[in-house]
C-alpha cells in the first residue's frame, strides 16, 4: 500500500514547507516538508520539486515499515494516519 495523494496533501499542509534548512524545536536540522538527515546542513537550500522528492523518499521508507508491522487490513485513511 502507498500513501494516498490525499494523505501527501494533508502531510504536505501539516509540515508546511521550508525550502532553507532550519533547526524545528527540538534543535534537529530539518528542511523541506521535515525531512531530516546527515543530507541537512546548515544554510542548505533546495526547490519546491527536491523537497517533494525528499518527501517521497521518506514516505517510502515508513510505507515498508507500517506494511510490514502492521497484521490487520487497514483502510486508506488508516494507512496514511500511520504512516504520517
């Protein structure tokens, strides 16, 4: 399963986009919509389309995760809370 394009919209408005690395409350560098990483430094800069890449490869890294830990049938919007 894959996160809706609903599911992207909603995390893309939740995130809100920063296309300047910045540090979030907690003191993590953290650029785009929240993509953290070693790939973060300071003053780093990217656009629109990187960012929604960086997005993309996020995501898919928790879709493997939630298919592979969760046992029980989700529907879309279950999928999409979880893997937020």
């Amino acid at each position: 399963m894959k996160t809706s394009s609903q599911g992207i919209g909603l995390i893309q408005k939740f995130e809100g986009l920063r296309l300047t690395a910045y540090k979030d409350m907690v003191g993590v560098l953290t650029i785009g919509y929240g993509h953290t990483g070693p790939d973060v430094t300071p003053g780093l800069t990217i656009t629109q389309p990187r960012a929604v890449a960086l997005l993309q490869q996020d995501l898919a890294k928790f879709e493997v995760g939630v298919s592979r830990l969760v046992k029980v049938q989700l529907r879309q919007n279950q999928f999409d809370a979880l893997v937020s």
